[in-house]
C-alpha cells in the first residue's frame, strides 16, 4: 500500500482570537491545509459573525465559508483564570492570531512582546483596520469603510454611480496576506528557530490591491473612469447583450486581436481602421461610438452565436453568470468542486480550497464547529 503523505501543516498548532471575516479566512487556509486551529470566541454565541444571518440551514453563511475545520472553545478574557488558560494554550502553539481592537492584546498580555518573550518561536500576526500606528489606529474599521478609505468606491461602478464590491474585499485581502506571512514565517522559523512578529491591515491590504488604479492616477493626474464592467484602460472590454438577451464579457488584449474581432466577429474588417478606433487610446476615447457600433451587429446575434464567432477569433470571452448558475457551473461540477461539510445544523454543500494537491492529498474538511466549552 502506498503511504499518503501529510498535508503540510499537519502538526502545526493555531490559537486564534478572532472574529468577523479577515482572521477566520487566514486561519481557515490553515487548517484546510492540516493545521490544528484553536478558535477562541466569546462565552455565549461566540464569534459575533455567527449571527450575520441564518441563510445555511439557520447558520451564517458568513460563519460556515469561513470556520470549518476549526475547534471552538470560548473564554472571558477579563476573567484571570480563564485569561491564564488561554495563555497556557498559547503557550503549546506554533502560531498565534488575534484581531482584537489595537492595544487591546497588549492589556490582556497577548501582545507580541509578552508572548514572545517568554516563546521565542512563536509566530505572532496581528490583523486591524488600520494598523498599530497612525491617525487611524482607532478608527472603526468595517469592510465598506475601508472601500471607501481606499478609494475602491471610487473606481468601483458606473460612471453616475459609484459602488462598493459585492465581497467582502477588504477582509478577504487582509486574510489572505495574514495567511501568506504565516506560511513565511513557519518557512523562516524552520531555518532560523525563531518565531516572527508580523500585522497585517485592512487598509494596507487593500491599498495594495488598488496598486492599478492608483499608479494610473499618479501618472495620468486622474484617476480611471468607472466603467461598470469595462475596463478604464482596454476597449472594448466588458458585457455585451445580445438580441435574445444574455450577456457576455469579452476582452480585446491587442491590435491583433482586435482586428480579428472586426473581421471575424462583427463581419466587417474595414472597421479595424476608422480613425476613432486604430488603435486602444482611440477606442477609449470613442467608447460610446464604439458600443454602438458593436451593438448594433449583437442585436442580430443570439448569445450562443456570439461566443462562437468570439471563439473562431480566438478572443477572450466568458458569460456574465448568476450565482444560481455558478453553483452549477459545469466547471465545478466535471471537477467535483463542490462537496458536502458538516455543520452543527447538518450537512451543506461547500467548495473545496482553491490549492489543489495534485499527489493524491486531500485538504481537510471537517465540520463547522459549534460554540464551544469553556477553557
């Protein structure tokens, strides 16, 4: 019989005080990949994201994306022998996260210089809205605030209306970088035997995110048009209705591409080069004359008929999907994405994490805990 392998982080040891959405995505990575995690919540309901709403078989949709896989125990850390508790299982981690409000890990004697000291390999991530420093530090900190902070709101929508993202981008990014400085520093500790102090914010996160858009105004002087969903750079790019009503999105990447698009897709190469489309800065100056022109060749295109000719051009393209339909999404379900985890409510379907072994090893995929007892 051949032996499987461990996933990668089997062995590795979690605690987290966490809550809301960015640290549960960072320490739900985690386990997905063998970890052991530790949630630490609140004594009664617990993480307050378990009551966003009860859309999941009367659960969180939020709580189950983002807590399987973990063990639950809970704690009143302004209770001393339930804080010392915590402490004596801190103590036995590899890694330890909290997104407490800042300084509030340091009252409680979490912080970075107290647990390191006594731990030196610790690995110490530290998630807030705006970091340990600066005129933000205490400022709340949600994820549609940060959008705006940011400027996501700005670029985000059409050109009479703007509009936050539809996910929660702020968190997602700010877990994400959580989990990658993580897995840097259990590499790091492997060579070094140390342990790593490292934070992670919403609003650094995020700003990095915004890298396009704000080098585009830094060297334009303005900032990109929104656009809903074109882009403020390329055109055409974006939904294009077709006469029986679907949508689909295309993406034209170069002047070959779109001279192809011309002769193939909308039957005419000569409109390759009138002047106001030649080449891209042309076409984005005369975006109105250029949807026009492609509309009025879609009117008589079913949505099927234009994929096809998109697809003997050899141009991007992709259908503009509801959610109902990305849970059916036939690349889903050749693949078997979608598979079933537990929840204290019963079984729900869940798509599997994104890093796929390719070896055989499966990633966790455990139940959704409950709240759980007292330390």
């Amino acid at each position: 019989m051949v032996e499987t392998r461990a996933l990668p982080l089997a062995g590795i040891l979690v605690v987290s005080c966490e809550q809301a959405v960015a640290a549960p995505l960072a320490t739900r990575h985690l386990a997905d990949l063998g970890a052991r995690v530790v949630k630490v919540e609140r004594p009664g309901r617990g993480d307050f994201a378990r009551d966003y709403d009860t859309t999941v078989n009367g659960l969180s949709s939020h709580f189950v994306w983002l807590n399987r896989s973990k063990e639950s125990v809970t704690a009143d850390l302004k209770d001393d022998g339930q804080l010392t508790r915590v402490r004596e299982l801190i103590a036995s981690a590899d890694v330890f996260v909290q997104n407490f409000a800042p300084g509030a890990a340091e009252r409680l004697g979490l912080g970075a210089a107290d647990l390191r000291r006594d731990h030196p390999e610790l690995i110490h991530c530290s998630i807030s809205g705006y970091g340990s420093t600066g005129p933000y530090r205490d400022a709340k900190a949600y994820d549609a605030l940060i959008q705006a902070e940011t400027g996501l709101v700005s670029v985000t929508g059409t050109e009479e209306q703007p509009a936050k993202a539809g996910i929660p981008a702020a968190d997602i990014g700010a877990g994400m970088y959580a989990f990658s400085g993580i897995l840097a520093a259990l590499y790091d500790r492997e060579r070094t035997g140390e342990g790593t102090t490292f934070e992670v914010s919403l609003f650094d996160a995020l700003s990095e995110w915004m890298g396009f858009p704000l080098h585009y105004a830094a060297g334009s002087g303005k900032a990109p048009v929104r656009a809903g969903t074109s882009h403020a750079a390329i055109a055409p790019y974006g939904a294009f209705a077709t006469g029986d009503g679907q949508e689909v999105v295309l993406s034209i990447q170069n002047d070959r591409e779109w001279r192809r698009f011309c002769e193939v897709v909308l039957g005419d190469a000569a409109i390759a080069d009138d002047p106001r489309f030649v080449t891209n800065s042309d076409r984005i100056e005369h975006r109105p004359d250029l949807h026009a022109v492609i509309d009025g060749v879609l009117r008589d295109l079913t949505g099927d008929g234009f994929v096809e000719r998109l697809e003997q051009a050899g141009i991007a393209n992709a259908r503009r999907r509801t959610l109902d339909e990305v849970l059916r999404h036939p690349q889903h379900e050749e693949r078997g994405r979608f598979v079933e985890v537990g929840t204290p409510n019963g079984p729900v379907r869940t798509l599997l994490p994104p890093i796929t072994y390719l070896d055989g090893r499966t990633p966790r995929m455990d139940p959704v805990p409950d709240v759980g007892p007292q330390v």
